[in-house]
C-alpha cells in the first residue's frame, strides 16, 4: 500500500531540506503527501506555512493544502529557534513570498477532517512539537484508531538533550501535548536524537551538495549555510544533522531502522529535567496501562545521507 503522509511540521531549516526530500518521491508518484499542518517551534506557524509554501513551489509540488495550526504550547510561554534556523526560519536569505496561501482550516482540525475521512490510509508525520497533535486527539478521542499509522521526530533518551541537558527540542517546546500523543495508543514510531545524530551529514557531504548544479540544490546549500553554522558555532565541527528528513525517511521506509518498544513518558514538572523523555528500562517494569511506542534505536547513516543527497541533487 503507497505511504500517504500529513506531514506536521515548524519549517525550519532541517523541516524544509523533508520537503525537499520528500518532492521527488510525491512529483514520481511514491508517496501520496496529503496535507501539511504548521505548528510554532522553530517559528511561528504562519511563518512556517509560508516556508512550506516557498519550499513545496521550489520543489515542484502544487496543490498540498497547508493549514496554520497552534501558536503556542498548552502550558508554557511559546519560544522560537531562531539562532538555528533564523529569524525567518530559512537562513535568512531574503526568499520572496509564495504564489499560493495557507488553506482555510486550521492544523488540527484538518487533521481530524483527513483522519476521520481516510481511516486506518494514513501516515502523520510529526517533525515539530506536537500541540497540533495534542489538540486533534482532544477533538477526536477516537483519532489513536483512525491513522495507520505516527511518526514523530522527538526525545531523546541516552542522548543529551538539544534545547537543555535533558531535553530534545519538539519535546520542550510542548511537553503537555508530547505527554497525550505518547500516552494515546495509536502505533506510533518515536525517532529521537539518539538517532537522529549518528546520521550527521559532514563536510564532503556537504561540499557534494554545493557542486550540484540544479536550483534544489542550490537552495538547499543556501538555506543551509546558516544552520551549519550554527552547528559549528555549538558543535566545532562542519556539519548537520537532519533530524527530521530521518523520520521522514523512516515513514516511507522503516527497513532503514532498527526499533525497540518501551512506554515513553515526559517530565512535566523538574526544575531541571521539564521536557525531558523517560522510560524505565528495566526488563520486568511495570508502567500500568501506558501503552509501549515503538522507538527508533539505530539507522542506516550511509543510506539516509545518499537518498538524501539524491533527493536534493
Ligand atoms: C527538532 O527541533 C527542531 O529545531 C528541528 O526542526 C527538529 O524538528 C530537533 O530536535
Ligand atoms: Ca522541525
């Protein structure tokens, strides 16, 4: 059966190098991508409407509806990411505005409108925080049976977090939405920053990129060329991790992954640790009725970077 995705996302650097991936695949007829939803995180999800808008144009793909969704977490101040991505969220280079506009309905309540008139097709692939998700499960208690299946880019768990210590990025910024969508017992796969990191393009991947002559490669260098500094600025080294084409990739292919099933909670409330993902790895734990998700604990890094730089390229 062909993968159909609505894709959730906060584009974002990594979220729009995704799309790029995912254009090739939808424009050859691969995958179906059925409607994208914005959310605040990396900015604002007007903002990130209008990415998505720039960057499916760029690439290629009409005619995908993209609805605005949460402005804010549910219980915390909203915060965006701009010293990763930019005030604008694409590196700041200047891109006009999109020919088309958001639709008329928002995030999540699109998503409930797709899920309940496509049950058990599609694919929701969640690569920013998750109030969309969190707001749609609250509008449809039946959403965890309606949807094929989850993938969310998100956590971290022998990993240190992105955002604090403890903490990966999507998570933080809505651990109480994170909290419901891994509490909701649907068949969702998590792909955290345990990961998503060993996959870190590097620098002659990134010179391979530079050489590509067409305009999606092009871009893709442009757009990047701030997020790679801003890695090195954090990392001292020259590269990038593409978190989110990882879950993305993931959802279309999950033979490139290997996978563990645990309950997955989130620290909602430590000074410290707020945001923070959890599961108690000892064999004979007992978590109630918390249903187990299926994490992602190893990729293949060689893979995911050619099919990603073919993609681009
Ligand atoms: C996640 O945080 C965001 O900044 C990225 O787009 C990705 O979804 C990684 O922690
Ligand atoms: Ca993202």
């Amino acid at each position: 059966m062909k993968t159909r995705i609505l894709l959730d996302c906060d584009t974002g650097i990594d979220d729009a190098l995704t799309l790029l991936y995912l254009a090739p695949l939808v424009r050859s007829g691969e995958i179906d991508l059925v409607a994208i939803g914005t959310v605040h995180g990396n900015v604002a999800p007007e903002t990130g409407a209008l990415n998505t808008l720039r960057v499916l144009e760029r690439a290629g793909v009409h005619d995908v509806p993209v609805a605005v969704g949460a402005g804010r977490p549910m219980a915390q101040p909203v915060e965006f990411a701009d010293e990763w991505h930019g005030t604008d969220g694409l590196g700041d280079i200047g891109l006009p505005e999109p020919a088309a506009r958001p639709a008329d309905v928002s995030a999540p309540e699109q998503i409930v409108r797709l899920a309940r008139a496509n049950p058990g097709e599609l694919t929701l692939l969640a690569v920013g925080p998750l109030t969309n998700l969190g707001i749609a499960l609250l509008l449809e208690p039946r959403l965890p049976r309606l949807f094929r299946e989850v993938v969310v880019m998100g956590g971290a768990f022998d990993h240190h977090g992105n955002i604090t210590g403890h903490a990966e990025a999507n998570v933080w910024h809505d651990p109480e939405a994170a909290e419901l969508v891994f509490a909701a017992g649907w068949p969702l796969t998590l792909v955290p920053l345990d990961v998503t990191h060993p996959t870190a393009l590097d620098g002659a991947w990134l010179d391979r990129l530079a050489a590509g002559e067409g305009e999606v490669a092009r871009f893709a260098s442009r757009i990047l060329e701030f997020y790679v500094t801003a890695y090195h600025r954090s990392l001292g080294v020259r590269g990038a991790v593409i978190h989110d084409a990882l879950a993305a990739m993931l959802a279309v292919d999950p033979s490139l992954g290997e996978y563990t099933e645990r309950p997955v909670r989130v620290e909602l409330r430590g000074d410290r640790t707020r945001g923070a993902t959890l599961w108690d790895r000892r064999r004979y734990a007992d978590d109630g009725d918390r249903p187990a998700v299926r994490v992602a604990v190893r990729a293949d890094a060689a893979a995911f970077q050619e099919r990603l730089l073919s993609s681009l390229l």
